[in-house]
C-alpha cells in the first residue's frame, strides 16, 4: 500500500483521535476520491475536530481543503473525502490528510495517488 500513519499522542490524553481504512477509488482519467474514517479511540467526547488535506504541486482538490466535522463522543466514527486530480505528468503524487480536535494531539496519514 502506498499510505502511511503517523500519529503524535501523549498517555494521559483522555481524547484520542485516529484515522483508519484510507482508500483511494479512481474515478475517470485523472480523477480519484481519497477517504478514509475517522475515529475517536478516546475515553472522552472530542469537540470541534476538522480534517484537512495537503496537497503537493501537480494535484490539485476540488472543494474544500478542510472539512469540520463537529463533536464524536467516544467509540464514534465519521467518513471524510476529497475529489483529487492528478495533473499531467505529474510524479509527485503524495498527499497528506490530518484530523485534530480541541483537545489530543493531531494525526495524520500519508497517501501517495497510483
């Protein structure tokens, strides 16, 4: 698999939050939905969490870079998703989709467009 989870969290954060089942789904020539779900693992509600995507040059998103998911109380889970285009010739193909809250510390996953 081309993805990668980096995940930057201390033991006494009551409030964790983590990203699992990345996919990337091609749509038609150079169009691809990247998602994945987000998921809080914590023993407490998480609030204001938004999930952002960075993009390197030669992509390119349709929409917003950041989607603000609200409040997920412990165990709940939520789906995130961006429309990438991957431009011409184009060999720098990673991507990055991180998730934070007003409390734990971010994560972040690195996926790199076939």
């Amino acid at each position: 698999e081309n993805m990668h989870i980096i995940e930057l969290f201390s033991d006494d954060v009551q409030s964790r939050l983590n990203i699992f089942n990345p996919r990337i789904v091609h749509k038609r020539n150079n169009m691809y939905t990247v998602s994945a779900t987000v998921r809080n693992v914590g023993r407490q509600a998480s609030g204001d969490i938004a999930a952002s995507i960075y993009i390197n040059t030669g992509l390119t998103i349709s929409g917003d870079d950041i989607i603000n998911l609200g409040n997920l109380q412990p165990g709940q889970q939520t789906e995130i998703s961006w429309d990438v285009e991957k431009l011409e010739n184009n060999e720098n193909t990673e991507l990055w989709i991180s998730v934070k809250d007003n409390i734990s510390p971010p994560v972040a996953i690195l996926i790199e467009l076939p």
